[in-house]
C-alpha cells in the first residue's frame, strides 16, 4: 500500500428571534465551502470568494457546507434570545453547558473543552500535539483543515488513500502510524468522513486503536455523528471514558443548526484536555452556549430534522443513479456524485444557476458534493443538474459529429 506525504499550505450578524434567516451571514461568500481548491492533486489555492449582498446571498440555493437549512429549533431560539442580557458581561452565567455536555456523554466536565465551534478545537489538537515536527496520519480526501494547520505550524501529514469503495483504509492507517511512529503527534479519523459520507464501523475503530502503539493520541471527528442510520457504527466516546488517549470531536454546527454562532466541544482524558486548554482562545460566546444547552435537550427537533434530511437524501440519491450516475454510500447530510468529468466547471456552472454546492475535493477531482437542503433547494439541485449534464451532453454529441472518427489512444 502506498503512503503520501501530502502537505498543503492552506458571527454572528442578527439580532433575537427575527434573526433566523441571517445567523451567521458574512459580508463575503465563499462559494466553495469555506475553502477553495484547485484541481489536480497538489496544494490547494486560496479560497475564491465572490462579494454578494445578502439579498444574492438569501436566493441561492445553499447545497455547499452541509448545514441544517432549517435553523435553529424555536426552544434554541428562545434560550438565546433571553441570552440576550448578558451580552454586556464577562462573567456570565452560561447555562451549564460544560455539564450538559459532560451529562451527555457519561463523562466528568474536566473532561470537556468547549471550542468555537469543532474546528477551533481540531486546530487546537494540532497546535498541541504537532511540536517539534510531529505529523499527523489520515486519510485523503477527509477533512482537509487538520492538514492545512498543520502546514500551517511548520508541521505536516502522512495521508493514506481511500479504498476503491472510498472506506477508510484503516489497516493503511495503522501501517503508516506504525513506521512512522516517532515522527507521528496523532492519528486523524473523521467519522463519518469528510466529504465521502462513509463510516468506519465500531470494529474497524477498534481495530485501528488495538493496532496502534497505546501512548498514540487518536483525534475522532465525529461532526456528522447525529445523521448515521447504520448499526455497525458507534460513537468512540466509551474509549475516552476508558483512558485511551482518544480525543472526540462533536460541533452545534451541523444537526443543532448554529453554524453561523461557532460552538464544539472535545471529550478526552483530563490530561489531554489539559494539555489542550492553553490553546484555546475562550471566543465562545454568552449566547450560544444557552443555545448548545437548550439544543442538547431538544432531542425530537433533531429527530424531525435528521428524518426530513435522510428521505431527500434517499430520493435525491435514488434520482441520480437512474440518470445512470454512480453515488457514494452515504451516512450524512450531504453524498458525492460522480460526474465523470471535472468538477470546477460544473460547480460554477450550478452557480450560475443559483445553486451553490461543494468545493473540489482532490485527488477526487470528477466528484461533486452535495448538501442536502430543504425540498425547494433539493427540487433546484435537480433541476439544474438535468440542465447541465445536459448541455454538457449536447456539447460533446456536437463535438464528435464535428470530429469525424475518432479513435481511443
């Protein structure tokens, strides 16, 4: 099996409840999913961003960042909204959210570290554990801003390559852990990953752990945890709670829709949270830890919306394969699509059509992402789609009738 060292340099607006359609809104829209990318394989270009108003910016359709198009559940709302008054203090009440979260998870609150949002605290564990020229191992494609910070800190990755069926190869991850251990900070597993929809199965992640020196730190991404339908999955909490060095992330930014108001958290061992904890920068805000409180208790509203997400998934999906396109198996709120030709002009062309969807995910470079939105979003996505992939068709049929014979060489 081959190894890659791959190195890749790399809100709030609103006011109380009125404010629904706007958390989270920036001035100047990353069309690419908060990241941009290049195709090929090598290091990743700037992110393209295009300034938009938020008038052009409430009408596309948002199919790019795997978000709850729903926004946040009137019980979430109202706890910020009473947050409100604290807005002029420092030391604040914070409803208890390091206690709900540690409640949740059947673990001490000096196990929790509250970050803004999961991708504070991701950055966190590479700052902490990459010194001294340390890399971390994954795959690739996954998650890519746990490789770009380590670039960013002068440090780098050992990525694995995906299985044919775009799994995790976690015998590949433990061989690289394993020949590179002295040189190796921690081992990355987004799961679900990142932008494939795949799980690693509760007996792969313990494979993986059980294959791997006992002092190796293990980061577990697990921002997608709340969609997973499939019982062969589980979350890697009950190693925490066991004192493996396992690190697992979770973030309000996905099922709790409070994307735009940052908030994640890591469960791990005291003494890993307390090698983490100088780290953090303590940007959390009054208002959404009241929010991530009254989220974690309203359990049937992330029920009602992980059903909703999952049966448009299921159709849009099911479209797509009788239109003769290959879908990856998906356990999350977004799933890839094989276009059979590259993405970047395709993603621009949704653009144009006011769809906005997934960035290039190299070296994937002939898959599209997609977000699953709300049924008017998910009904454009289709649309759009057809029209493209037929314009593309009626270019190529003119192209080859201009051509004469042609002959594959």
């Amino acid at each position: 099996m081959d190894e890659n060292i791959s190195v890749s340099r790399r809100k709030f607006v609103g006011g109380v409840a009125t404010a629904v359609g706007v958390l989270g809104l920036k001035p100047s829209v990353d069309l690419w999913a908060q990241g941009g990318g290049a195709q090929g394989g090598g290091a990743q270009q700037p992110t393209r961003r295009v300034r938009e108003t938020p008038e052009e910016y409430d009408a596309y359709a948002k199919l790019a960042a795997n978000e709850n198009p729903y926004g946040p559940p009137e019980s979430v709302m109202e706890a910020m909204t009473h947050a409100f008054k604290y807005a002029n203090r420092y030391g604040y009440p914070d409803g208890g959210i390091v206690d709900e979260i540690a409640k949740l998870h059947g673990v001490k609150p000096e196990n929790v570290l509250l970050g803004a949002g999961s991708g504070e605290i991701l950055d966190v564990v590479g700052t902490t554990f990459l010194d001294n020229g340390k890399k971390v191992v994954g795959v690739e494609p996954s998650y890519s801003q746990v490789y770009q910070h380590a670039t960013s800190i002068k440090a780098a990755a050992i990525t694995v390559p995906l299985l044919e069926d775009y799994r995790q190869d976690v015998p590949g991850l433990i061989k690289a852990t394993r020949t590179h251990y002295r040189d190796v900070g921690f081992v990355y597993l987004c799961n679900p990953n990142n932008p494939t929809g795949r799980i690693v199965t509760k007996s792969e992640v313990k494979q993986l752990l059980d294959g791997i020196p006992e002092d190796m730190v293990v980061l577990i991404d697990e921002a997608y945890h709340h969609f997973v339908d499939d019982k062969e999955y589980a979350t890697s909490v009950p190693y925490v709670i066991e004192g493996r060095p396992v690190i697992i992330t979770r973030t309000f930014s996905k099922i709790s829709a409070l994307a735009g108001m940052r908030l994640g958290y890591a469960v791990a061992p005291k003494e890993l949270i307390q090698k983490m904890r100088p780290y953090t920068i303590g940007s959390v805000n009054a208002i959404v830890k009241w929010g991530g409180v009254a989220a974690l208790k309203d359990t049937e509203s992330q029920a009602k919306v992980k059903k909703i997400m999952l049966e448009l998934r299921k159709k849009t999906m099911a479209e797509l394969t009788s239109m003769g396109y290959s879908v990856i198996p998906s356990e999350t709120n977004f799933f890839m699509v094989h276009l059979r030709r590259p993405v970047v002009p395709v993603i621009e062309e949704f653009r144009k059509k006011g769809v906005l969807v997934g960035r290039p995910f190299p070296p994937m470079n002939e898959h599209l992402r997609v977000s699953i939105g709300n049924p008017d979003e998910m009904a454009r996505f289709a649309t759009a789609f057809k029209e493209i992939e037929a314009a593309a068709k009626s270019k190529a049929d003119a192209g080859g009738s201009r051509g004469g014979t042609r002959h594959h060489s």
